[in-house]
C-alpha cells in the first residue's frame, strides 16, 4: 500500500510500503504512526534544507518531542525516505528554513 500526501509546494509525496518497513524497523517506537509521519508532510510546523537536498518537516507531538519526516521532492512527485523523534529543536532550526518563508 502507498500513501500519498501533497506537500507545502503542491508535489504529491509517497510513503510506500518498503519505505514504512524501513522506518519502523529502524525506528519502532513510530509503529502504529504512519498516519502522523504522512501528515507531518502536509501539515508541518516547519520545513528545514537537508545537507544533500532534502526536505525535513517537523511538528510537535509530545512537548519537547518532535517528529522529523526527511523526503525528496522531484519536479512532479516525491518519497519519504525516513522519519524519526527527536528532542533536538535547535539543530534543526540552525538549517536554512524553507517553510514559512521568513
């Protein structure tokens, strides 16, 4: 099964099931949460520039915890390629932020 999801540039990102696997085998304590990792895209506090193009969306689920969703945008559609918690805020916000535009 693939779910898709439009991001903040109107490019459709997949999330397959290999993909899924992948991250919830590195990542365990995000089994059940695909839903949440497919609207992080859609629906992020923040997008933030990876260091070799690609894209981190970000919110918060628990206060002081946020769900980080790396994926690739191509000119007509996209991937996950992994997610993950994390506590570190501030790594993340030193990144050239992409959205909202400031």
């Amino acid at each position: 099964m693939t779910d898709t999801i439009l991001s903040k540039r109107g490019i459709p990102i997949r999330l397959t099931e290999e993909r899924w696997s992948h991250i919830t085998e590195e990542h365990d304590e995000l089994t059940g949460m695909r839903m949440n990792v497919i609207e992080t895209v859609g629906n992020p506090l923040k997008i933030v520039e990876g260091s070799m193009g690609e894209l981190l969306a970000f919110r918060e689920f628990i206060p002081g915890k946020y769900l980080v969703v790396v994926y690739r945008e191509l000119s007509y559609d996209g991937f996950i390629i992994t997610a993950f918690f994390t506590r570190r805020i501030q790594a993340l916000n030193r990144r050239l932020q992409l959205w909202p535009t400031i």
